[in-house]
C-alpha cells in the first residue's frame, strides 16, 4: 500500500496544536504562579513562548522560525530528559522522547 501523501500537512498541523496544547497542559500552572526564583518558571514561559511561535510559524513561507523555535523546544524537552534518567524509563521519560522526536522534525523539515 502506497503512503496518502495529502494527509502530511494535516499530520504537520496536528503536531503543532498537540505541541501547543502540551505545552499549556504541561507548564500553564507553573507559570501562573508566578515564582521568578524558580527555573521551572522559566523553562514553562519559554515552552510556551516557543510553542506559539511554532505554531504561528506554520503560517510563514519561511522555515527559519520554524526550526529556531523547534530546536529551542528540543533543548528544553532535552533537560527534561536528561534530569529525569537518573529515575530510569518511565512514562514521563517516554513522553519527553516522544514529544522531542517530534520536535526533531520540525528542526529537520522546517515548514514543508
């Protein structure tokens, strides 16, 4: 069977509304609270800056905002890696390595 190559730009769009919606579900209490001496404040408002613009860069013909913002999610979804190994593989851990492959995708195909 031969792949449905007019459903890729749909899968695109529901990658970055889900990416969207992780990134509110996942960092929208932190950030509410407002505690400037925690780094998980910044990190939230950083995701979810990123996921925004990702997301509005959908909209651009350019890819540059696209894959900037992508490869700042990976970084950030890398330290939640990183930090959580040491709990070993767990289902937090495998969302983290889900959430940054897809992340990795955007960084390698940018808006096409």
């Amino acid at each position: 069977m031969k792949p449905v190559k007019i459903l890729y730009p749909v899968a695109m769009w529901i990658m970055r509304f889900a990416i969207l919606l992780v990134a509110f579900y996942r960092y929208f209490d932190v950030v509410k609270a407002m505690n400037f001496s925690s780094l998980s404040f910044y990190l939230g408002v950083a995701f979810i800056l990123f996921s925004v613009l990702l997301f509005a860069a959908g909209l651009l013909s350019k890819a540059s905002l696209t894959v900037v913002s992508a490869l700042v999610l990976c970084v950030i979804v890398g330290f939640h890696i990183f930090a959580m190994a040491k709990g070993g593989i767990g289902i937090d851990f495998t969302l983290n390595l889900l959430l940054g492959s897809v992340l990795l995708l955007f960084v390698s195909k940018g808006n096409s």
